[in-house]
C-alpha cells in the first residue's frame, strides 16, 4: 500500500484504484443483503389462508368424485332399457281366395293355421261340383285348351274352330272326371280330405318342399297322414277314362301313362301356385 503514495500522480491513481475497489465490493456484496431484507416474507395468516385454499380444493375434488361415484352407481343398477323388435307380419296370416287371378278355381284351398271340421261325402261332391262348374271352371278350360292345340298334343283332332272345339270339350272331360276322382269318388272311399292345407311358415324351401309332399301325402278324415290315394289313384284312373273319348292313336297303356304323368305334374305346380299365392296376392295387391 506505501508504493501508491510515492508521486502525486500515482497519488491520484492510486484514489482511483481505490475507489473502483469500494464499487466493486459495494455491488457485490451489499445489494443481496439489501434485496434479502426487503423481500417481504410469508405471513402466518397467508399461510393459512393458503393451506385453506388448498384443503377446500381438495374438499371440493372428493366430493366430485363422489357424485361421479354415485351416479355410476346408479346407471349400473338402472335396468337395460328393452327395445322390441318391429312387428313383422306373419305370412301364415295371408288368406287364400277361391280364385287365382280371377281364372284358377281355389276352393280346395284353405288358409294356413285354419282348423276346420272333416268333410263329409256329401260335402266333397259339393266342392268337386264347385271346382267344376264355376265360371273359372270353363275359363281355364278354355286356357288349356288353346295351349293343347297350340302345341299340337293331339294333331288327329285337327285344327281350326273346328280343331279348337275338339280339344275343349275333351279338355273339359279330363278336367270334370279328373275333379270328381281326386276331390269326391276317391276320397269318400279313403276317408281322406281332399283339400289343400297351405302350411304359411318357414323359408321358401322348407314351403316348397312340402308343396311337392302333398301331392302323395294327405290328411285323413280323422286328422292323421296317409299316402295320397285320391290324387295318386284319382289321376289314374282319369287317365285310363280318357281312353274312351280320345282318337285311337291317343290311346293304349303307353299312352294312358304319360296322360297320368302329365296329371301327376300338374297336381305338382297347382300344389305350388297354391302354397305361395297369399304371398303373392299380398305382394302384388298388397292384400292379405
């Protein structure tokens, strides 16, 4: 410290130096102190006022958690809500009608789910009549008739108005004997019901099926099954008839087969047109 105070230049130097030195040490030293005792410190009532605040917080996020709890609580214990399907209409529920489209006798036909008494003898000669002399009656024969000429199923009966009156009332003929061996002659022997029960449920197979199977299969009178003599042996012997009132060339046991086949067939597709006509009847008229 002397060496500085040699000349009065180092003099004023060694002041200077000084001074820088008492800066220096002022700024850092003395502000922190200063900036410690002046910074306010937490009070015991701020304290307080925040542990409130924190435990009124917490306080308040139990109690929500509760509520969310309970109502849990109750959405699990409320009952599912039951939601019914849409009502769907039951086809066993379409009527049949005594007529297809105005032109095909239906009267053997009855509607699915339809418990009816037997039929008496008498009462199967009625609906055989019924079938046969109804204005459909003559309307379809009139049908057959065109499309037998048409096709040439029998060439000797010729052509013509002539040819086409030839074909109708031996069409005529088979329909008439045809009705009353299947409906009324037959069944009155076999005590079998010659009626058609349409079955209305199910798929399209599981119908079709049974369609095919009604044409061996019947009911009795006493309600049972029973193979289907009066549709069997009914065409049978209309075929055999036949031999009477057709040409020579038309006739012979060959012959009188495929007439009972061609029978066969056609029991086949009525059984059919008559399982599925209320569901068509309801999807083309929309009528049930």
């Amino acid at each position: 410290m002397r060496a500085w105070f040699k000349t009065p230049d180092t003099e004023l130097e060694n002041a200077l130096r000084l001074g820088k030195v008492f800066v220096l040490f002022f700024w850092l030293f003395i502000p922190p102190g200063l900036i410690w005792c002046q910074t306010p410190q937490p009070s015991s009532q701020t304290e307080q006022s925040s542990d409130n605040r924190a435990e009124q917080s917490e306080g308040a996020a139990l109690a929500q958690g509760a509520d969310v709890q309970r109502e849990l609580q109750a959405l699990e214990s409320a009952p599912l809500p039951v939601i019914a399907p849409p009502e769907l209409k039951n086809h066993s529920e379409y009527k049949q009608t005594d007529r297809i489209l105005w032109v095909v006798p239906n009267f053997a036909a009855v509607t699915a789910n339809t418990q009816l008494p037997p039929m008496t003898p008498r009462g199967k000669f009625v609906l055989a009549t019924h079938d046969s002399v109804d204005y459909t009656g003559f309307t379809w024969t009139a049908i057959l008739a065109g499309q037998a000429m048409a096709t040439r199923s029998d060439p000797e009966l010729g052509t013509g108005i002539k040819g086409y009156g030839r074909y109708y009332w031996r069409t005529f003929a088979d329909g008439i004997s045809g009705t009353f061996f299947t409906e009324a002659i037959v069944p009155s022997l076999t005590h079998e019901d010659p009626r058609y029960f349409t079955l209305g449920h199910g798929g399209f197979f599981r119908r079709f099926g049974y369609a095919l199977s009604r044409t061996v299969v019947t009911k009795t009178d006493s309600g049972g099954l029973s193979f289907n003599w009066s549709e069997v042996g009914g065409n049978a012997l209309e075929a055999a008839l036949s031999n009477a009132y057709y040409p020579p060339e038309e006739r012979g046991w060959r012959q009188t087969a495929r007439d009972w086949g061609q029978q066969m067939e056609s029991a086949v597709l009525n059984n059919i047109v008559k399982e599925f006509w209320p569901d068509l009847r309801h999807f083309i008229f929309r009528e049930n």
